[in-house]
C-alpha cells in the first residue's frame, strides 16, 4: 500500500518546512568534540509549537501545486495571504518568487511592500522592494528604500553601503536621473556639519565623504564631468583623510575619459598634487594608486616622486617596487631597475612562506581549535593569487629585458622560463614577443617572425595582439616596407581603427611618404577628432621640418589642450617654439619636457636648443645622458651629426 501514497512535489517541501519550523529554530547542527556529554545534561529547550494549523497547510499545498501546474496567478495569491496571516518573511519571499518567475514585477513589488509594512525593521525585506523597483525602472520611487536601507544599517558599516549604491543603478538606461536620485537619496549625508543648525546632530564626516564619492560616480557613470568634480571636493573638504574623494579626483586622471573632460582633468590634478604635498597622514596604498594614476597620464616624475615617499614609510609594499621598477626600465636606468624588480620578486616569495607557514600552524591546530579556525586563516582567494601571478610574470618580463639590453641573451632566457605561461594566452604571447626580440637581435629575423606568426588567434583580442606584436617587430628592426604591407592590409579590413591608421601613417613617414602620411592623419582628425595624437604628429612634422610653423603650432595646441601636461606633446611645443626663433621659451619648455620624462628625443632637443644658446657643455651633458637612456635613438643621433658633435 505504501507505493500507492501520495508524495508531495519536490518544491512544496520547502515552503511547508518554513511553517513547520519556527522562524528562529535552525536545523541541528553536527556535533562537536565534547559537545554529546554537554547535550546529556543539558536542559531541554521548551516546546514551540508551529503557527501550521489544518487550513494553514491546506493553503500551502494547494498554492504549490498551483505554482508546478503553471497557474501562477492563483500560487502567487494564495500564499501571499498565507504570509500575510502568519507574518512569515519566509512566505513573503516565495510570493515574490512566484512573482517574479512569472514576470509579474508589479505583483512581486506589492508583496515586497506588503512584507515591509508587516516587518518594518526587515533590511531583507526593503533590499527586496528596492531590487524590484530598480529592475522595473523605477528610479523615482527608489529614495524611499534607499533611505530606509541606511536607516537599518549600523553606523559603522554605512560607509561601505555608500560605497556600494552606485552598482544597484549600473543596470539603469538613463543615469543622470540614477545620479540625481541617489543624490536625494543621500541628502543627510551630503551635509557639511559645519553648516547645520546647532540643534542638528552633526553627521560622521567618513560617511559624508563617502556619500560625495557615491555620487561622484554616478555623475561620472552619467558623463557629468563638473558634477564629478564637485564631488570630488565637496568630499575632500568634509573630510580630508578619506581616501574615497581622492579616488573620484584620481578617476578624473584617466587619459581614456573624452576630451571635453580636460578642464577638469587639470583641476583635479592639481587638487591632488596640493592634497599629496600638504599631508602626511595618507596611507602607503593610497599613494601607491595616485602614483598609479600618474604613470597612466605619463606625469613619470611626480609618480616616482610619490614611490619615494612610500618606500620611505613602508620598504616592504612589494608593488610599490614593482611599480618603480618598470619606470626605472622604461627610463633605461638599467641597474636601478634590476635592484627594484629583484626587490620585489624577494617580497613576494617572502610573503609567500609566509602564508605557507600561517596555513601549516592553523592546519596543526585543527583537532584543537575547529570552531574558531576560519576567523584567523588567511584566505588564499583566486583573484589574489591571479594577480599576484601577473605581477610575477611582469618582473620577470622587466628583468628578460635588461638582460637582453645587456646582451646577455641567456640571461634573458632563464628569466622567461620562470613565467608559467600555461592557460594563459596573453602571458604566453608577452612571453613569446619578448623571446622573438632575443632572436631578432641574434639577427635570427625570420626565426622570430615565425615565433609571432605560430602564436593562436583563437579570440578577435588574441588577433590583435598577435598583430601588434608582428608590427612592433618589424618596426624594432626597421623593416619598415613589410611593417606598412601589414598595417595596409589591416586598415583595409578595420577602415575606422584609428589606432592602425595612426600606426600606418607613422610607417609612411619613416618610407619618406609624407604626404600619405598627412593625408592619413588628416583622415583620423576629420573622422575622430579627439584623437589628440594626429593633431601633435603632424605639428611636430612640420616644425621638424622648419616648414608652415603657425599650422604646426595650432595643431600641437590642440593636442596638448587634450593632453595637458603631456611631456612628448610639450616636446612638439618646444620644438615649434625654438624654430619659431623664441629660443628661451623652448628652453623652458624642454626642461620641463625632459624633467617630467627623461627620454633620448627629448633629450636631443634640449641639447639643440642648450647648444644654440652657447652653452655647450650643458648640451653634451643632456645628450650624454640621452645616449645613456637609448644610444640607438634616431632623432638623437642625428642631431650630433647634423652639428658635428663626436661622442660628448
């Protein structure tokens, strides 16, 4: 007979148990070394009976059958007034669950609110009706629950709610609206305690900058550039030690946002350049990403300037070396590079025992400690150990090069050995590229060709840069006639990658094809012009070439309006300057160039203009160190013949 019975469907189980149980009685747990002798005497807890009567169960189980028969109306019915009459959040929830997989958003919000007017102090059930609400698209009715989410927030973990609203809105089509509501949303927190009433309770100002930082990013999200920046502000000035404003002013920083964002581009470079040299009190990390978002605007040295500082309060910041590692190496400072690097390499092995050892002590102490084991392990999560990984394979990367710049070709090798390249193609085709330059420089070119050409494609990213490296190779060895076959095929497929066409443009000038040249730049400006690149490559041909000077300096104006600060664009304005014949103010120009990037074309011109001036000692000086940061530099090389200046 007992095959006969009825079972209930898999689904209904979950919903009668949450009667069954009483809302605060959890499942019994396994038990612990000791805990069975403590359960013998241990009194008995008192006997909670369920709310579950007859009808109570009835309703449930026809409700579930309804939701396994795909009648969602009446599933969603009756078990919203099952959770109406017992006040069960669980039930509210499967209402809403039922709801929603039904696609009835306004159904699934009236139970959320339902929930929240029986449980009003139910963070869970306000999450539910904000979720809703942002996935219907209504953004209007969002403040409300946001509010109320605050409100059920403990103080101290409102800093990291703050933080973490603009990701609700990243979803939401129209962003200006999702940054004026959470704005509203916020408003209490937006407030400068200075400003209220003194019958006002003042608010904590790390949840003020925060809330500015919040919003901030949000403008930012709805390209509201002097939104961002104010906010940016606003949050410094409440609070000045909080690192979340500095991190809206450093986004600012970023060379990927449009061009119509370099007024505030400037400004907050220079709220964080007074921020940074007038306190002390900001942490090593924090430094570390402003020097970080220096490199990415090539201000190189104000980034080492700021790993200076770091290093000073904190030797031991493993990323910190790397970071001025790789800018030693692109300054070609050779031996200071190599100490850096090795640095880093030693940290991180160091750390790494490290965290080996506090695993082995926690795994000693299992059989005495089992409860209390998780809170004091160090987790070890895969994001980390990626990173951690990439970072490794970068110094190992610098450190190959400087061994091939040395021509110690062996040296080279057995630093790209130790980079595991397996699974991973990006780190297989870096690897690769830099092994394809050892054989190109054992005059092994077709060798190294066929390394690139071997690598896989199997991804449009891949594609490209398999493609870049290819071009960077040909380009390295001044193949310049394969290198522009290449690029014209390429640009014939991509006509509108401005990147190729910029590169293919550049080829043409090393070919003597000056006016393809200028007709592919001119192509770029017409179809992309923000592309600040073409505006300062054709300026600089023209003062180069000592010919139609105000055009050269209007359109290396532009680009430098684009990329204010830029060393090699302020290079190009220098160089129109002294041809123009105002041989001080290319002086002035040049030094500040070379300061900011000590590079051997910079280098060159400075020398140039040092030499016209009569002080030749001070040139040979600058080109002395040019030779030393690249003794093969075209522009450099032939400045000193042109000028009939031997080894200076």
């Amino acid at each position: 007979m007992s095959a006969l019975r009825p079972r209930l469907p898999a689904l209904i189980l979950p919903a009668l148990l949450a009667l069954l149980l009483p809302p605060t009685q959890a499942a019994p747990a396994t038990p612990t070394k000791g805990a069975t002798a403590a359960a013998d005497i241990a009194t008995p807890a008192p006997v909670e009976n369920s709310v579950l009567n007859g009808e109570l169960f009835y309703q449930l189980l026809l409700g579930e059958l309804s939701a396994q028969q795909g009648e969602t109306g009446a599933a969603y019915s009756l078990l919203l007034n099952a959770a109406r009459k017992t006040n069960d959040g669980r039930l509210y929830m499967r209402a809403i669950d039922i709801a929603l997989r039904a696609r009835a958003g306004d159904s699934a919000l009236q139970a959320a609110r339902d929930w929240t007017k029986a449980q009003p102090e139910s963070a869970e059930a306000n999450r539910y009706v904000l979720q809703i609400l942002l996935g219907l698209n209504r953004l209007d009715d969002t403040v409300g629950p946001l509010q109320r989410a605050l409100a059920l927030t403990a103080p101290a973990e409102r800093p990291l709610l703050i933080a973490t609203l603009p990701l609700y809105f990243s979803r939401s089509s129209d962003k200006a609206m999702a940054a004026s509501v959470l704005e509203q949303a916020l408003q209490a927190q937006l407030l400068d305690p200075a400003r209220l009433p003194a019958q006002v309770m003042p608010i904590d100002k790390t949840t003020g900058a925060a809330a500015w930082s919040a919003v901030g990013r949000m403008r930012l999200a709805a390209d509201n550039p002097a939104g961002v920046l104010e906010a940016a502000r606003r949050g410094v000035a409440l609070d000045p030690r909080a690192p979340e404003p500095l991190l809206l002013a450093m986004a600012l920083l970023s060379p990927q946002l449009p061009a119509r964002y370099a007024a505030q581009r400037e400004e907050a470079g220079e709220l964080l350049t007074r921020h940074f040299a007038t306190t002390s009190s900001a942490t090593p990390n924090l430094r570390l990403y402003y020097a970080r978002a220096l490199v990415d605007i090539q201000r190189y040295a104000e980034a080492q300037a700021q790993l200076k500082i770091i290093l000073q309060a904190q030797p031991d910041l493993a990323d910190a070396w790397l970071l001025q590692g790789m800018l030693e190496l692109q300054d070609k400072r050779l031996a200071n590079a190599e100490k850096s690097l090795t640095r880093f390499l030693a940290l991180i092995e160091t750390q790494r025992k490290q965290a080996m050892g506090s695993t082995s002590a926690d795994e000693e102490d299992d059989d005495e400690a089992d409860a209390a084991q998780d809170g004091g392990q160090i987790i070890h999560s895969q994001d980390g150990q990626q990173a951690i990984h990439r970072a490794v394979a970068q110094a190992c990367l610098g450190l190959a090069q400087i061994a091939e710049q040395r021509k110690d070709y062996k040296g080279a090798e057995a630093w790209l050995a130790r980079i595991d390249t397996s699974g991973n193609a990006a780190e297989q085709l870096r690897v690769q590229r830099q092994r394809a330059s050892l054989l190109a420089r054992q005059n092994r070119m077709d060798d190294a060709l066929a390394l690139i050409r071997d690598l896989p494609d199997n991804t449009s990213e891949q594609a490209r840069e398999k493609f870049y490296a290819e071009l960077q190779l040909l380009r390295d060895n001044k193949r310049y006639a394969q290198a522009y076959a290449l690029l014209e095929e390429a640009t014939l497929r991509n006509p509108q990658d401005y990147d190729l066409l910029y590169e293919q443009s550049m080829i043409a000038e090393k070919l003597g094809r000056a006016e393809e040249m200028e007709r592919l730049l001119r192509k770029i400006m017409a179809e992309k012009p923000d592309y600040h690149h073409a505006y300062n490559a054709l300026g600089y041909f023209f003062a180069d070439r000592n010919m139609r000077l105000a055009e050269a300096r209007t359109l290396i104006q532009k680009a430098l309006d684009a990329a204010p600060g830029d060393p090699f664009i302020t290079d190009s304005l220098a160089w129109v300057t002294f041809r123009e014949g105002n041989k001080e103010e290319a002086l002035r120009l040049l030094k500040q160039a070379y300061t900011d990037r000590p590079d051997a074309e910079i280098a060159a011109h400075l020398g140039e203009v040092l030499w016209s001036l009569g002080q030749r000692d001070d040139a040979r000086k600058i080109w002395r160190e040019g030779l030393e940061l690249n003794a093969s530099n075209e522009t450099l090389l032939e400045t000193l013949r042109r000028l009939g200046v031997n080894k200076p």
